[in-house]
C-alpha cells in the first residue's frame, strides 16, 4: 500500500469509532477545503474536536477559525470516508453485485439484495440513473409481475418528473387511481407498507390534499412500520414536512424534517439525507433566518460531497439556495445570473413544489428589482411550463407575477390575475376585482394573494379598512414568513398615512425596519423602497412621524443606500404617475377613471398635464419618452 493508502486506512478506522456529529464535521471541513468559522461549531462539539482530535484539527480562537492541522488532511478524510461508506455498502459500487446475481440467474437473491438497498425507493437513495439502469436488468416479466419492482418503475418515473408516467404504472398494476389518497376506492391501508408509502410520495407530487384523515393514516403507518425500516420512516416524516411547510406550521415543520433526517442517517441514505437539510434550510429562510439557513446549507454541501449518488441537478439545486441564502444576505447579482440562465425543465424535473417554490419568487423579485420587469416575467414564463406537472406550480407562479406586477405598480394586469385566482380557489366564474379582493382578504392558506388583495385594495383606496385590517391579522399571524410580515407592515403605515395615524405608521416603519435588521435582511429595503418612500410620504407627512431615534437611524441607512432615480426632476405629481403607469398597461380613460376614483374629465386633465411635462402629444410617444426616462419599465 502508498502512504496516503495507510493514512486513509487508519483515518478510516479512526473515524469509525468517532460519534457521527464529529464525521459529519471532519466531511464538512473536507469538502469547504480544511478550513471554517468557529461560530458555525456548537460548543460541544468544539469541546469533542480538542479533546479527541487535537493532532488533526486546530482551534484559533483569535481568528475565529477550526480547521485542520496539515494540508493533505481534508484528502486523508474524504479518501478515508469512502472507505467507510464501501464498508457499509453506502456507494452505488455495490449496485452492480445485484447485476452479477441476475446475469448469473439467482433472481431471487438479486430481489433481496435490490430491497437492501433502497427497494421500491432505491432511486432515493442511489440516484435516478443507477436505479433506472439497475431495474433494466432484471427480465420484463419479473419487472411487471414484482410489485416492489413495479413500485420502483413508478417512483422512476415520479423522481424524473413523468408523474403521468407513474400515474400509468399504477393504475395497471393496482386498478384505476389506484394511488390517489383521497379519490381510490383502494382502502389506505391496502396493499404492502411500501405501497402506503409510495402513496403518500405521490400525493405530493400529484397536489393532492393531505387532510387529517390522511395525516391519521400516515402516523398509524409509522407505527406499523418495524424498527429497521428507516427509509420508509425517513420518506413518510418527509412528506409530513411537506405538509406543515405548506401550512406555515414551522415549529412542527422543523421537528418532521430532523426526524426524517434521523432516519435517512441511520439507512446511511446520505442523498435523502442531503434533501431534509434542504428542507430545514427552506424553513430557516422562511423564518428569515438566515445564517441558520446557511448552516443548513453548508452540511447539505458537505453531505452531497460526500455520496457518491448525487446528480447534476442535486448540485445545481444545492447551488440555488445558497444563491438564495446570499441575496438575503445582499448580494443579489449571483442570482440574477442564475435566474437568467435556468432552465427549470431540463433541471429541476424532479423536485416538489414546496422546494421549487423559493427558487420561483426569490428568482422573479431579484430581476424585478434589478434588472427589469420583462425578465421577471420571463423567468415565470419559462417555470410556467412546469404546469403540466401540478396545479401548486402554476399557482405558485401566478402568485409569484401578481407580485412582480405590483411592484412595478402595473395593477391593472395583477388585479386580473387575482380575480382569476379567486375564481380559481372557489369553483366559480371569474369575479370581479371588488368580489376577488374580498375573497382573498381572509385568505389563511394563501397569504401571498390574501397580501396581493389588500396591497391591491390599498393601491386603489388607501382608506380601505377591510383590507388595512387584513394586513394587520397576517403582520401578526405566526405561520406568516418574515417576508410576508414586513410586506404586511409596510402597507399598514401606507393605510395609516391616509387616515393619519401616525403614530400607528412610525410603530409600523419602526417595526419593519427591525425586523429587517435584526433578520439580516437588507434585500427587503431594495425591493420596497418605493413602498417605504410611500409610506414615508412628503416632508410633511414626514415631520409628523416625530423623532424617534430608531426610525431616524433606519430612514438614514436607507437614504444612504439610495440609487439615483429616473423619476428625479420628472415634475410629476403622484396622481400623474399613476397614470403614467395605467397608460403602460393600454388603460382606457374609464378603466383609469374606475381604478383612481376620479371623473373621465379629470382622467383627461391629468393626461393633459402629463404630456406637457414629457414633452409628448398623445399616449404612445409618452409611453415612450417615460421608458427612455426610466419613469416606467416595460
């Protein structure tokens, strides 16, 4: 043997005995090149690390930094953690003793060894590729007689993101719908464990409601299972994640997902593993926090480094939240980079909504805020196609434009969006904007278009109660995300400044500005300036939010982070920009007149005016010059 064979051997053997918090550490530090902060290590951790390691790793505390004493050590640990995982059968190098074992005829051995090693789910934990090639193998008549290899060929085709495919599978084998929770006449509790499991996997895929009669099954479902059974375990507490992400419930969200975790650990399933730090990273950045989140993200990195299973699409969609994690954190350019090159088709085919969802609305509002409205809509566009997939895409994504919309106040087209959501929630014939709004208002499993409505309702009545208080329920909701809560806040000093309470719009601004301090969240400042100018409202409006000494500080920081504007020396009045803006989106003088609440002739004296100070005669030429100015985005 070379000495970095005997080194990795030994290391091997050393880390073998080690706790897995402490291998988990020593891979991380590998895979981040030997060397990282010492406020990302707990305490006790830290106090293992000098007690058992202290010839391999060093601890600077004046620095601030733990990694490893020599620099060939990050290749002596991953070198030595491949040993460990050949060891323990983790790597897809013994998929191909299962291929020995069908060539030579011991069908029967091949099948107990194919269960082994993931069984009806061993895409899931070796990887699409190796699974789909490995269920190649076995003759055509077993493939469609073995019901966990039927199984296999049906979650194949849910990871590649053909659910038709998957839908077809099943119903040849287990009758028609035979996998639908809630229309089946196949009874829950039908079938193997690994077909109740597989139902519930699909559920998600498929957008089916997971109600409480569900949930029941699923918790009996865990007690049915045997103790070994962690993969099963692992994928169910899964999908429970997914349901409480879905209803914002993020203490209970938390507790599913390390549970799953727990479990994929045990099975040594290292790339199901590498999707429950996802999830726990998506709730950290849900909860706006941040750095949590990054933490997630760096022991996802150093989990996926570590499998020999990962695929490119695991890593291009590890690569999306930490560019997430980083425009939180104010360095938007990355993702606008990403967001203007991805390719959701061809890359993320095989991921659930609830994970492709941050990837959508960070994605928009960082070319909306940017870059330019056409890309944002774009890049909807292009995640639009998705659709043929779930109904939750298309519904995330219409979500997603009405935001992108308003925030370049092109209300007229966001408000037909809503009102066709409405519609869409209720079984009902498009509804008015009025109708939609009231529907929306009290909207709890959708706050994103319960926060449309009332941004919508405020646009166009800045006294409206309904919605003012609408926006103080989700302020203050618990399942409502950071984001959703300073959008709520930021609209409520808005309503304020109409009715004059300004001691309820300073506590407002004063509340948002420290949440978006104390959540480490400077992107939510470029995104709502115009609101945050809004709100604020002229020098009187401005005086008479007093002088607090914490909303001057925040007032101060923003002012400082300006960028200069088209909109400077532009000479409009604000009546007259809200109609430059609903002249950009091809409004009829009624339709401005409605939306404004102003008389047609008082429609055409603000025209009149506007096209005297851009210098232009008619609506397109001043469409035009307003572009050119930068006043408008198109």
């Amino acid at each position: 043997m070379k000495d970095a064979d005997v080194a990795a051997a030994l290391a091997g053997d050393l880390l073998g005995v080690l706790r897995p918090e402490l291998v988990e550490f020593l891979s991380r530090l590998a895979a981040k090149g030997g060397v990282q902060p010492l406020d990302g290590v707990d305490a006790e951790l830290r106090l293992d690390i000098e007690l058992l390691l202290p010839s391999l790793v060093a601890v600077d505390r004046a620095e601030g930094v733990i990694g490893f004493r020599h620099p060939d050590a990050a290749g002596v640990v991953e070198a030595a953690l491949r040993r460990l995982r050949r060891a323990a059968g983790r790597e897809t190098r013994g998929l191909p003793n299962i291929n020995g074992l069908i060539r030579s005829g011991a069908l029967d051995e091949a099948l107990v060894q194919f269960c082994r090693e993931g069984g009806a789910f061993l895409s899931m934990v070796h990887g699409l590729n190796a699974a789909t090639s490995l269920l190649r193998q076995f003759p055509e008549e077993i493939r469609n007689s073995d019901e966990t290899l039927i199984l296999a060929a049906a979650v194949n085709a849910l990871k590649s993101g053909n659910v038709g495919r998957a839908e077809f599978i099943v119903q040849e084998r287990f009758g028609v719908s035979g996998a639908r929770l809630s229309t089946s006449r196949v009874p829950l509790d039908a079938h193997g464990t690994d077909f109740q499991c597989f139902r519930f996997i699909y559920a998600i895929y498929m957008e089916e409601t997971i109600g409480q009669r569900e949930m029941a099954h699923l918790f009996a479902l865990l007690g049915r299972l045997p103790l070994d059974g962690h993969i099963q375990r692992g994928l169910l507490y899964n999908v429970a994640a997914d349901v409480f992400v879905r209803q914002h419930n993020w203490e209970t969200a938390v507790e599913a997902a390390l549970r799953s975790r727990h479990h994929y650990e045990r099975a040594n399933a290292t790339l199901l593993a590498f999707y429950a730090d996802l999830y726990l990273a998506l709730i950290d950045l849900a909860r706006g926090r941040v750095s949590e989140g990054a933490r997630q993200l760096e022991r996802a990195a150093a989990r996926l480094s570590s499998s020999g299973d990962g695929s490119p699409n695991d890593r291009r969609l590890l690569s999306a939240f930490e560019l997430i994690a980083a425009y939180e954190g104010g360095d938007p350019q990355p993702l606008i980079a990403f967001a203007f090159l991805d390719d959701p088709e061809a890359r993320f085919g095989e991921i659930w909504p609830a994970v492709a969802e941050p990837i959508i609305a960070y994605g928009s509002l960082a070319l909306a805020t940017h870059s330019t409205l056409a890309a944002a809509r774009s890049f909807l566009d292009r995640w639009r196609l998705q659709g043929w997939r779930s109904d939750r895409f298309l519904r995330i994504v219409n979500a997603q434009e009405i935001a992108v919309l308003q925030m370049h106040r092109r209300w007229q087209e966001a408000d037909e969006l809503l009102a066709r959501a409405a519609a869409d929630r209720a079984s009902l014939p498009a509804p008015d904007i009025a109708a939609a709004r009231r529907m929306l208002h009290g909207q709890t499993e959708d706050i994103d278009l319960a926060l449309a409505a009332s941004r919508s309702a405020l646009d166009a009545d800045p006294g409206d109660a309904a919605a003012a208080a609408a926006l103080s329920d989700i302020a203050a909701a618990p399942q409502a995300t950071a984001r959703q809560q300073a959008q709520a806040l930021l609209w409520m000093a808005v309503a304020m400044l109409e009715t004059g309470e300004d001691e309820g719009r300073r506590d407002a601004l004063v509340k948002f500005f420290e949440l978006q301090e104390s959540r480490g969240l400077p992107a939510l400042i470029e995104e709502n300036r115009a609101v945050i100018e809004r709100a604020i409202g002229n020098r009187s409006a401005r005086a008479r939010l007093g002088h607090s000494s914490r909303l001057a500080r925040f007032l101060r920081v923003m002012s400082a982070g300006a960028k200069p504007s088209g909109r400077v020396g532009s000479g409009l009045t604000g009546q007259e920009e809200r109609v430059l803006f609903l002249l950009a989106e091809d409004a009829p003088n009624k339709t401005i007149s409605r939306r404004l609440g102003v008389s047609v002739p008082t429609v055409r004296f603000h025209l009149k005016n506007l096209y005297r100070k851009l210098g232009t005669a008619d609506r397109g030429s001043a469409i035009v010059e307003a572009v050119k100015r930068g006043l408008i985005s198109r």
